[in-house]
C-alpha cells in the first residue's frame, strides 16, 4: 500500500523531479533546436531558446554535403544485420542452456560474457590483418560479423533469462504432441517468447547502432555507419554548430524513438532478469 | 533432466555460438600474443611475408617503461572509479526522487533515459562544441552571466569534464535499474521500519541501501564492462591529450597512430590482463548473484 | 492397442537412485493408478514411460516393441500435464489440433476432429479463445482435448487434477472415468490423493521411495495390504496402528485398524478411554479418542456419535478386520 501523500508533498516531488529530468535531457534538447536555427544565431550571445527564425536549411545541407542517407543505411544494416544473425545463432544456443541444463550451463555463461570483457583494442590490429587478407575491411558484412559477435553474448544471455521464464512443462506436451525438435523451437518457443526476442532485438540494435570503436577502426569511405559520420565533425573546418547539431539530430533520432519504447524490457534485458 | 537425445541436440544447437566466440577470442588473442614478442613496423617495412624479428620481452618491458604507461592505468582507473561513483550516488538519488509519487512520471522518466541512447560520439561532439567550448559554449556564457572568466573545460580540467560527459551517459542506466530495484522494495517494510522509530537516515542506510545492494553490483559490473573500454568519448574531445590517455587510447595510438604493432600487441596483453583481473572479480560477484 | 510393460527399469539422477528395478505390466484398456507420496518417484515413472527421461537402464515395451530408445514424439502416447502446459498463443482450437497438425493431417480432417472433441468435453464455446481466457476446469478439458485427438495408445496423465478447487476435482474425477469407459483406451494416472486412486482406478500402483508397495484392484489393497505403506497410505482417515502389548496379543509385531471398524459403545468394549476432539461431518463423525494404555485412536462412528469431548468411551475391534504386522512392516497371512 502506498500511502497518502500530501498534494503539497506530491506537488514539490513533481517540481523537483521534473526539473531534475529537464536538466539531464537538456544537451539532447538544446542540440534539436540548435539545428533550426541559422549558424549566426546558434553562437547568439546570449542564447536564443525559442525565439529565433527556424529553419530546415542545415538538414538539407547536411544531406547535400556527407550524404547523410548513406550513412543511415550503413548504420540500419549493420545493426540490423548484426542483431539478426545473432538471434538466428543464439536461440538454439539460449534453448540448450535453458532446456537442457548441465553443470556447465552456468560456467559458459559466465565465459561468454567475459569475452565482452575483452578489450577491443588488445586485438585491434589481427583483426585488421584478418579483415585485409579477407577482403572485409570498410565493407558492411565485415562490420556485421563483428557487431554480432561482440554482441552474441548479450544475446545469449537475454535470451536465456526470458526462455528460463517458459515452462519446460510446454515444451514437452509439444514433444508429446508429436513436434520434432525444430517444430517445438518454431511452433512453440519462438512465438511464446516473442516479447523476450523483441526487446532483445531492439536493446542490441541500440548496442549495435551506437558501437563506436570497431565501426570507427574499420571503416573508411564505404561502409561507415552513422557513428563515423558524426566523428566526421569532429574536425576544426565542421565546427559549425547548427549543422552539427543537425548531423546529431538525424544520427540519434531513430534509436532515441525506438530506445523510448524498449525502456521497460531494457532493465531486464541489460541485467541478465537479476534484477526485476 | 532430459533425456539422452535431448542433451546430444543441446550440444549441437550450442556448438555454433560457442564455436564462434572461442575463435572470436583464441584467433585475434594468439595473434596479439605473437605480435608482442616480434619488432613490427609495417611502415618500416616490417611484413608477416618477409618474417618478423623475434625480440623476447622487449616490447613488454618498453611498454612498461615509457613514460606514458603508468599515467594511463591511472587515468583508466580514475575515469572507471569516477564514472562509476557519480552515478552510482546520482542513480541511487534519483531513483529514490522518481520514486515518490508525482504527476508525469512517465515522461519525466522519458526524459531522464533519453542519454543512454545517445551514441558516444554524438554525445562527445555535443558536449565538447556547444556546452564545453571556452568561446561559444553554453557554460562558457553560463560562467560570463554571472562574471566568471570562462573554463578551458577539456584542457584545464580535462579528466573531469570527461568523466561528467561519460557520467551523463551512464547515469539513464544506473537509475534505471536501481529505481526497478527500489520498486520492488516491500513498502510495509520501511512502514515497520518507521513503526520502530527509525528516522529517514537510518531507513536509507538500514534497509534501502542493503535492498540495493543487487542492483549496485550489477551495475558495478556492466559499467565497468563498457567503461574500460570507452574510446569515442576520448577520440573526439582530447585526442587523449590532457592526462586523458587511458590505456586503451595509449594503446590504439601504439598501434594505429605510431604503427608500431609490437609494442601496442605487448600493451593490449597488459590490457587483457587488466580486464581479467577485474573480470574475475565481477564474475565472482555475478555467478553468485544469479544462483538466487 | 495399448500394452505397457516395463522390464527391470531404473532410474538414477547423478549417484541417486530413484527408481530401483521395478516391472511392471499394463493391460490393454485398464485405467492404472500411480499414487504415492510425494518424491516417490510416480511422476519420474510416468516420464520415463512417456519417453521424457531416459531410463537408467531395463526395458519399456509399448505393444510387445523394445520402445525404450524411441523418441516421445513417436511413442504414440499423450500426456496431460500437471500445469496443463497449453500453448498459450494459440486458440483452444489450434492448441487442439496441434498433434494433428505435427502429424500432417489435412486441415478438413483436423477442424472434424478437433470440433468432434471439443464437442464431447463441452469446449465448443470456446475455440476461438486463448487458454488464459478459461477457467482451470475448462484449461483442463482443452488438454484432455489434445490429448484425445490423437487417439493414442494410452494417456498418460501427471496430477492432473491437483490445481483445482474441490468440488470442480470430483467433477472432473468422473468425466475423466467416462471418458475411460467410452474410450476403453490404457490410461496411466498420477496422482498423491488416494481417493483419486480409489475412485478411479483399475489397477492401483502403490510407490513407496521408487518401489512398488503393492499392485492391485482398490479393494485389495483396502481389504488386504501387504505392508504397513500400503495399509496406512490406502483409506482415509488413515488405519490405527498400535504397537507393543496390545499386538502381541494378535501374535504380532504390530497390528492395524481401521476408524470404521471399530465400535464405539457407552456400556462395555475391549479398550476404554476418553473423547478427545470429535469432527462431524453430518452423515459420519471422527472421534479421536485416548484410549488407557494405547494412545490415540480414531473412530468413524456413523451419523451423528453422542459423545463429547471429555466423555468416556468404550471400544471394541472387528476381529475379522484386524491386519498383522511383523517387525519389517509386512503383512502376517
């Protein structure tokens, strides 16, 4: 029961809370209003937060001058790619260790999310020896192998906290149903784990989209997703601040939509169901 | 439980994952490690076709003793330490503010999320130009409006500013949890607590904190996780100039800015080394969390 | 057809044995009862018959074949499940034709089917909703319903009334009994509750730490239980059991009645005591009663027993209804 609380009482925490909220989403929203406005007006001193002419100028700039679309495609294949092919590969493996047990289960588990603590960098270069002698290196599946495999066990992980939710006891009526292995992971697991496979889906993409080391280190011209193409800005002659804020307000909108809709499953998913 | 057919099935659908994160990690790991111990500078002409110099330790022991080595491992730990305490303490704050009864707390918790999907690059970038710039930035007029000389925010205070543009990042995630964690706190609990006489401080210290203290550790290991390894942050604001070199910084410039592979292969093994020093120590801590 | 029969079965988890060897036979059409305490091993047998744990070693013939390495699926059995284990994305009528649909049955074939089914278990109502839109009863006629499609050699069922209210089990008590007597196919049933067993069964699989206690019709094992399991587990309320002088005198170790055959008089019986709690049920009442020398017994006195608590009583055995036990527990011819 939670108890009665003062409309005074309840009136400050809403004050308070709301003004700590604004505060924490201020940059991302002092960025999309920066990119409506002129350059001149962007470094207007003092500030102008609302009242200055909006414009869409700096989008089309933007597009105009880096090409922005074909950066996102890069960034939607690679994540989704990425975040697919994992799945394919981890809902058997999740299935094995949540269905069929055995005192191992638990130990490579545990050895497959300590390669995520593998520092990237300690293997950066035979990667790119392997991705040059492969001929993968600025290409998109090349990134798409990679993405995959550093997310794999997040996947297996997430997977393996919502199918443990599933009675074995369903399973083994499809077993008794007649269903063979494959019609009992098809017919029966995968739809009844469906909110678990989405939110797994989305929080990898997220993970995917937002990976800045690799798609920094391994790509060039071709293959760069959005991350590179921000990083692009980086440099003194981009410094101008309403297209940057226009280039950072198209690379973060789409996930920034999606991430608002997984924020519930993302708890879960993130802390392996261990915390509820 | 199962039978025979279904564990020899189990094996085969678990082989393709294991399989693939076993090559994953031995492959590039057993490169690195020849790497280490060989003198290559593929600028210099040093090639794996024409054979590369066998030099023992060398590369390791220079690693160690250049100057930059241990101002790096300092740094790493400072940011890791510093990140993970601003938002542990912010996040448990927080958490307890979203906690209490309010109009709009959906949105508010919208809000509050929005960071932690925002990719590190924009976020460097953003912070860097439009808040942190000393000319045009919005704490420098912040500074100006109140007649402050404005800060050279990522050269004065580079290591700080850092860890608050990273913090930013992490905080969504660290409140996120800890607030699931705080609902799931039995109210009549503190009720009882309350009944006994005990004031908030002691409430907070006796039964929040302890209720809490899952959720701490999780986030404690997958920030460290991530944290180790930030590099976006650092690339775009300093370069690692400032005292902002972490390890891994130091190490991508060894090898792809020096080209010196040797020596960054023998860095990248103290860096795995690092890594699984304070993996083992998290494991221990999850494995122990997931068995309840 | 559905003959069932196990040879020297068992069963190990690690270096625990739950299932010492143990045969078994059952006939073609008998309604055979499991029942047990719990962690005797009733539903770890049930599943090594259904194929869902391997047997340590032995042999489960289904129909005269060597079944034992057969996979569940093509055991030709179907099972009802203690949680019924339903598909809850499905409709009641996908989840019914699921085993037909596993067996490739065209679509006319299986909506006859399926509608046939749910015809005789009262679902037709209910087709196109989802099992978390019904009842427990009605979840546990929809996996009755799949099971059934299949016309299977024999049902295997694992407690499967356990999660109902009481009035709602003895309902599904008897339409599980018709469906056996129009069907007249094998069914194998799980169960802890003895009046499950007593009231249903064939055949009555007593299971005591994974042996078999005793085998036999319900009447048997009232009339005549080998052991003390057996005589203690099999009536409610449980057989009296009384040890030490009282038994000698029968030449035995120990010696067992049951509350309805003793008789309780005011004026004069074998043994004598005090009334202590008495429970009316209206058409019986239980009366626990201190006897001098003894120590507690229960007695079922019919109707409405005009004792209270505190009364003295006099009791008297039914000779003829005395069962003996010697020192380990088994019955004295």
């Amino acid at each position: 029961m939670a108890r009665a609380v003062t409309n005074n009482r309840k009136a400050f925490n809403t004050a308070l809370a709301w003004l700590v909220g604004l505060l924490i989403f201020f940059p991302i929203l002092w960025t999309v209003l920066t990119s409506f406005k002129t350059e001149a007006q962007a470094i207007n001193d003092p500030p102008l937060f609302l009242f200055f002419d909006w414009t869409l100028e700096n989008y089309s700039v933007v597009q105009e001058r880096s090409d922005y679309l074909r950066y996102l495609w890069n960034s939607v294949f690679i994540a989704g790619g990425s975040t697919l092919l994992g799945i394919v590969i981890a809902v058997p493996a999740a299935w094995s260790m949540a269905f069929v047990p055995s005192r191992r289960t638990k130990d490579v588990l545990l050895w497959m999310l300590s390669t995520k603590m593998l520092p990237a960098v300690g293997v950066l270069y035979p990667i790119y020896l392997l991705f040059i002698q492969l001929g993968l290196l600025d290409t998109r599946i090349g990134l798409t192998i990679v993405l995959m495999l550093i997310n794999l066990p997040i996947i297996v992980w997430m997977l393996y906290t919502y199918f443990r939710e599933i009675p074995a006891e369903i399973l083994e009526a499809a077993r008794m149903d007649g269903a063979s292995l494959r019609e009992e992971i098809l017919y029966v697991l995968t739809p009844m784990a469906v909110p678990g496979i989405a939110s797994t889906i989305l929080l990898n993409f997220i993970l995917a989209w937002n990976e800045a080391f690799w798609t920094l280190n391994l790509t060039a011209a071709n293959a760069a997703p959005l991350t590179a193409f921000i990083a692009s800005y980086s440099s003194p002659e981009g410094l101008f601040y309403a297209k940057l804020s226009a280039a950072s307000t198209m690379a973060i909108a789409p996930i920034l939509i999606l991430g608002w809709f997984s924020q519930k499953q993302l708890v879960r998913g993130l802390t392996f169901g261990a915390v509820k | 439980m199962a039978t025979q057919h279904s564990r020899t099935a189990a094996r085969f659908m678990m082989a393709p994952a294991v399989f693939l994160l076993l090559v994953w990690m031995l492959v590039p790991l057993t490169m690195t490690l020849f790497f280490s111990f060989k003198k290559y500078l593929p600028l210099r002409g040093d090639s794996m076709a024409n054979g590369l110099e066998w030099v023992g330790f060398a590369n390791y022991v220079r690693f160690v003793g250049s100057s930059s080595f241990w101002p790096s491992i300092q740094a790493t730990l400072i940011i890791v330490g510093g990140v993970l305490v601003v938002t542990i303490v912010l996040g448990v704050l927080l958490a307890m503010l979203l906690d209490q009864p309010m109009w709009g707390q959906g949105i508010v918790r919208i809000l509050v999320i929005a960071p932690f999907f925002v990719m590190p690059t924009v976020s460097a970038l953003v912070w860097k130009n439009m808040f942190m710039d000393p000319n045009n930035g919005l704490l420098a007029y912040l500074w100006k409006a109140f007649g402050g000389t404005p800060v050279e925010w990522l050269s004065q205070a580079a290591l700080p500013s850092l860890i608050m543009i990273v913090s930013w990042q992490w905080l969504p995630f660290a409140t996120l949890i800890l607030l699931t964690a705080i609902q799931s706190l039995d109210s009549e609990q503190l009720e009882a607590a309350e009944m006994d006489g005990a004031p908030v401080l002691a409430r907070f210290w006796f039964i929040i904190l302890p209720h809490l203290s899952r959720a701490i550790t999780i986030v404690i290991l997958i920030q460290t996780i991530f944290l180790l390894s930030i590099f976006a942050e650092i690339f775009v604001t300093t370069g690692g100039a400032f005292g902002t070199k972490t390890l891994t910084y130091l190490i991508f410039q060894r090898v792809l800015e020096s080209q010196n592979v040797g020596l960054g292969s023998a860095g990248g093994v103290y860096a795995i080394i690092l890594a699984n020093i304070v993996a083992l120590f998290l494991m221990r801590i999850v494995g122990k969390n997931l068995d309840a | 057809m559905g003959k069932i029969a196990l040879k020297h079965v068992t069963k190990s988890f690690g270096a625990t044995e739950v299932i010492p060897p143990l045969d078994l036979d059952i006939e073609d059409g008998e309604f055979v009862v499991f029942v047990g305490p719990s962690g005797c091993g009733k539903s770890t047998l049930l599943r090594l018959i259904a194929g869902l744990e391997d047997v340590t070693s032995g042999m489960i013939e289904i129909d005269g074949n060597d079944a034992t390495k057969v996979p569940p699926s093509k055991r030709g059995l179907a099972m009802v499940f203690q949680s019924y284990a339903l598909y809850p994305h499905m409709s009641v009528r996908k989840n019914i034709a699921f085993p037909l649909r596993m067996a490739k049955v065209d679509e006319a074939e299986r909506n006859r089917k399926v509608e046939a089914a749910a015809d005789i278990l009262n679902l037709t109502d209910y087709l196109e909703r989802r099992p978390g839109q019904l009842s427990g009863g009605q979840r546990q006629r929809v996996a009755i319903g799949r099971a059934i499609v299949r016309e299977p050699e024999a049902f295997l069922f694992d407690e499967p009334l356990s999660n109902l209210d009481a009035a709602l089990r003895v309902n599904m008590r008897l339409e599980i009994s018709e469906l056996h007597q129009s069907l007249k196919t094998t069914m194998i049933y799980v169960t802890h509750d003895q009046v499950e067993a007593m009231t249903m069964a064939d055949k009555i699989v007593v299971l005591n730490a994974g042996r078999i206690a005793q085998v036999g019709s319900p009447l048997e094992l009232y009339r005549s239980p080998q052991n003390i399991f057996v005589a203690g587990f099999i009536g409610s309320p449980k057989m009296n059991f009384i040890e030490g002088e009282e038994a000698g005198k029968h030449g035995a170790h120990t010696i067992g009645v049951r509350p309805e055959h003793l008789a309780l008089s005011t004026d004069g019986g074998t043994w004598e005591g005090t009334v202590g709690v008495a429970e009316h049920l209206g058409s019986d009442t239980f009366l626990h009663v201190h006897v001098d020398g003894i120590g507690a017994l229960t007695v079922r006195a019919q109707g409405e027993a005009g004792l209270n608590h505190g009364d003295r009583a006099h009791i008297t055995p039914d000779p003829e209804r005395i069962h003996r036990f010697d020192s380990d527990g088994l019955a004295l011819a």
